[in-house]
C-alpha cells in the first residue's frame, strides 16, 4: 500500500487560463497519485521512478479562475494528504481572475530569497537562528486573513549537498565510511533524498509549500560550494574518483524535486526527457545519461525558464550549469542561454509592466567586491604576465579561496546584462520597473544603476534594481559582514579603483550605489506589483518571547504614483 514521503508541493499556478496548477509529491510505492479540489477540479498521473523513489507531477485541470479551492491528495484510491492528525488549515490551489483585457490583469505578490541551511527539530536549539520560511509558514497557518505571496521563488541552496547537518551525517554514516571521500557530504543520489527529505519535511514548511506555487533555481551548494567557478576548477574536480557521481546524483535529484515542477504543462508535454522518464520501468540510468550528458555540455539542456503572472514577467537563469570556463572566452551564459535571455527579455515589448530577473548571483555587487572580481578575472586570463604566469596562478588561488565567480567575475556578460536591461528598460513601451532578483552572499541590500546621458543609448525609462536577499536560514561570520560594508564605502571603492588599474581594466559604461541595506539575518523580501505600481518589503524572522515572529524592517514603495 503506497504511502505519502514527501509533498505534496503546489509548483505551477496557470496564470494564462486560470484553470490549471501542477502537484509534486513522492510516494513510498509504485501507484497513481491523484489530486481532488473541493471545487470538482482534478487531475491523476502514475508514478515514476528513480533510485528506487517514486514521484508523480499531478497536471491539475478544471480550476475556476479567480478562485480558492481545498484540495486533498489519493494514492491509489485512498487519502493521505491532509495528514489525519494535521492541525494546520487545508492546502489550497488559487487560481487568478481573468480579466477582459490583459492590461487589467490583477495585483501580484512575489516573496522570494535563498539559501536555506534545512532547520532543527523544533525542539533543538537552532545555531544560525529562526528559519525565515518556517516563519511566514507559521504565520499564514495562524492567520487565515493573512496577505499570502502568490508565488515564492526560491534563488538557490535549497539544499546543501557539502554542509549536511548532524542527523543527515548519522544517516550517511550508516551507509558508508565517513573516513573516505566525499566524507560527510552527499556521494549519490539516494543521499540527495535524505537533504530534501529534512528541508521539505517540517511540518509548517510542508504545509505552506503545499499551498503556495513555488518556482526554483539551483545555485552551488544544491550541488558544492563555488560549483563551476573556473576551467581549472573543474578539471580539478573531474580527477576525483567521486565526482561525476556526485555532480550526476545532484542534476538527478534537481531534475526530480526542483526542475520539472518549474515547467508548464506545454513545456512537460514538449519535454523528450520528462516522457522518457515517464514511460520507463525505471528511469535511473535515463536521467543519470541525461544529467551526464547536461554536465559534459553546458548547451546540452536548458535549465532556464519563463513564466507570466499577469502583467509580471520572470526569467529564471541558470547561473551555474551554463557558464563557458574556457579562460579566454569565459562566460555566465553560454551563446545559446545569452541568446535565449535576450530574446525573453525583448519578446513582446508592452505586453507587461514588470521584468523580474532571477539569478541566484547578483549581477550587482559591492563595488569593491565587484572591482576584484573583475581583476582577479584579468590575472587569471593572463592580463600580467600572460595566462601560464605567476599573476594568473596567484589569480586562481585567490578566485577559490575568496569565491570570485559574481556576474563580475565574468567581465563579458556582466557587460551584456547590463546593456540588456537598460536596452529592454528604454522607449515608449518599457515596463516600469526591471528587477534582478539574487541571493547567494547571506545577506540583503538593494543597488540602483546609473547610466550616464551620454552613454550609447542613454539612460534607461525603466526603474532598474538589483534585489538581493539571502539567506532565508543561514549565518555570515562578522568580519564578512565587515567586508561587506567596506565595499560600499568610499575607501573600498577607492581600492577598487587601484585593483581596476592594476588589471588594464577598461571603465564601465554605469556605475551603481546602494539605496537600500545591508541587512542581516534570515530573511525574505517581497514584491508586491499592480499594474506600473511596485513596492518592497524586507522581512526578517527574530526569536521572541512566544516563539519566531517575523519583523518588517524595511518597505518602500519603487515606483512614484500616478
């Protein structure tokens, strides 16, 4: 008799018709899972299988647009989801109203972050402080009138294969000998299982992603720490003998419980893998050729999407699989990822009032940090004395030992992203606001670029921010945060400078200054757009006398009224 594992987690909401959602969950057998809504809307799919788990994406249909419905999730014919002994309110599927015309669609609400180290139970004590999502979970279970986000994006380490925690360790510990490589991180995919298995199983996590759609993002640690940083790097890391297990079991594992549940169901119908997967016994070693193949070749697959929430825009990019780290030709996006975000960010001017951009690296740093990145980036191709010399070796030390692998450390693309967003940002159909969303640095701040009028082009119409807002449950040592803040000021710029010059690097187009942070702890920001309006909230969970609450310590309204 099937059992449920793990889920069931709400992915996609269909904001074009308002009638259609997708339902993640795992099953503990091989069965047909089935997801029934209050409001006769339903949908069922067998279950697939990988590793020796058996998941199923439940392509739900019949929805009233502009709606909310309970649903409940059947394996093989018999209820398991709510859980029986549950207290916390029903799972819900809502739908957005579809208006006469498309420019009257309807307000969206957009909370997102990254980085989240998977909580204790709640009875240990939590070293790195509340977690953020268990936070607002625990809020929106208590307070059913609560403003709810009408999707989360999550920007990155949604699990940490080389950080495991104390009860995975035991786990792992139980398989193998710790003694030997990989020791305490994740080897394989069955290991892999274990990390979501403790993010996604905490009761109030459980419920609040069963009931608010997610889109997701790998970033390093999904897979290790400074994943796909430099040529040098990787080759590095091939000459170990646990490697390619290791980097196969994690595009496996991301494929499985993140990747296929950002897709829509055109794009799963279209998706030659996801039936290939489908309609095998046992799909391990056809995914394994898949995510061999995607690692060999980072234009292999494409793990970018989009997705359209009314008047709202969102391209999510790979910022890590795609990368080109030949030295000399050293790039974020290889041509065809470059060439599909160009194309996105451009494709029917007018049709929509807000850009989101989610990279799990900020394309905009500290200018300090991003001054040696791109220096450190010169070194390493051979800028002083050539790239077999003693400044490019010193380069590669320090690009590893510091993780310079920003936007910034990619001179090429940074410069190609930011003549994008101010050539998609100008004339008369240019959306209020383009917004690059990011996390990774485990801390919060918002920058603002500025275009001189005489720049080629001149200066954008769009409002351009970039959003950083990391970790939703981790921690930074103090003299990082000290760094941090000495990158914004004008001694750190003034030191960029001197590292700019040392490198023969040629001045940007722009410069940048920060409007907005940094903060610190765990935390969520959250947009809320409607129509050409847009205002930010900061948000972060602080230990009170009753329990974690979540403190509002920053809002602002991004675009003037009309």
């Amino acid at each position: 008799m099937a059992g449920l594992r793990l889920g069931p987690l709400l992915r996609y909401v269909d904001w074009e018709s308002g009638s259609r959602a997708t339902v993640w969950v795992e099953a503990s057998h091989p069965c047909t899972a089935e997801v029934r809504c209050a409001d006769g809307a339903s949908g069922s799919s067998p279950t697939f299988t990988v590793g020796g788990h058996h998941y199923a994406l439940v392509v739900v249909t019949g929805l009233t647009p502009g709606s909310t419905t309970a649903y409940e999730v059947l394996l093989d014919g018999r209820r398991v989801w709510p859980l029986e002994d549950s207290l916390l309110p029903a799972s819900t599927i809502t739908t957005p109203a579809m208006p006469e015309r498309p420019e009257e669609a309807g307000p969206v609400r957009v909370a997102f972050g990254s980085c989240r180290w998977a909580a204790p139970p709640a009875q240990e004590h939590d070293p790195v402080g509340p977690d953020a999502l268990d936070t607002l979970a625990t809020r929106l279970a208590a307070d059913p009138g609560a403003a709810r986000p009408d999707v989360l994006l999550l920007l990155g380490d949604q699990v940490y294969a080389d950080e495991t925690s104390e009860a995975t360790r035991h786990r792992l510990a139980a398989r193998r000998d710790l003694d030997e490589a990989p020791g305490a991180e994740v080897a394989d995919y069955e290991e892999y299982t274990y990390l979501y298995d403790e993010s996604w199983r905490d009761p109030d996590v459980r419920w609040l992603l069963s009931t608010v759609p997610s889109c997701m993002i790998f970033d390093d640690h999904d897979v290790i720490d400074d994943w796909n940083t430099s040529e040098a790097w990787l080759e590095d890391m091939r000459r170990t003998p646990w490697w390619q297990k290791r980097i196969a079991s994690g595009l496996m594992s991301y494929w499985v419980y993140q990747h296929i549940g950002n897709l829509s169901p055109e794009a799963l119908a279209a998706d030659p893998v996801y039936a290939a997967v489908c309609a095998a016994p046992d799909a391990t070693e056809t995914l394994r050729r898949h995510a061999t193949a995607a690692d060999a070749d980072p234009a292999y697959t494409r793990w970018s999407y989009r997705r359209v929430f009314g008047r709202v825009r969102l391209l999510m990019v790979d910022s890590r699989a795609a990368r080109v780290l030949d030295e000399q030709g050293r790039a974020m996006l290889n041509a065809g990822e470059a060439r599909w975000m160009r194309e996105e960010a451009l494709a029917d001017p007018g049709s929509y009032d807000h850009l989101l951009i989610g990279t799990s690296l900020p394309w905009l740093l500290p200018p300090l940090i991003h001054d040696a990145e791109a220096w450190n980036a010169a070194l390493c191709r051979g800028e002083r004395g050539g790239p077999e010399g003693r400044w490019a070796r010193i380069g590669e030390k320090v690009r590893r030992a510091a993780d310079l692998e920003h936007w910034a450390a990619f001179p090429e693309s940074f410069k190609e992203m930011s003549e994008l967003l101010r050539e998609t940002g100008s004339g008369p159909d240019a959306p209020a606001t383009i917004c690059v969303l990011s996390g990774d640095v485990h801390h919060a701040y918002i920058a603002e670029p500025q275009w001189p009028t005489s720049a080629p082009g001149g200066s954008p119409d769009s409002r351009v921010l970039q959003l950083t807002c990391s970790p939703v449950h981790n921690s930074i040592p103090t003299s990082i945060q000290a760094g941090f803040r000495f990158g914004w000021s004008r001694a750190g710029r003034w030191f960029g400078r001197a590292l700019a010059f040392h490198g023969r690097l040629e001045p940007l187009a722009m410069r940048w200054r920060k409007t907005g942070g940094p903060w610190f702890g765990n935390q969520l920001m959250t947009l809320d757009l409607d129509g050409r309006k847009a205002a930010l909230t900061l948000v972060q969970a602080k230990q009170g006398p009753t329990g974690a609450q979540l403190e509002k310590v920053f809002e602002r309204t991004l675009t003037p009224d009309e």
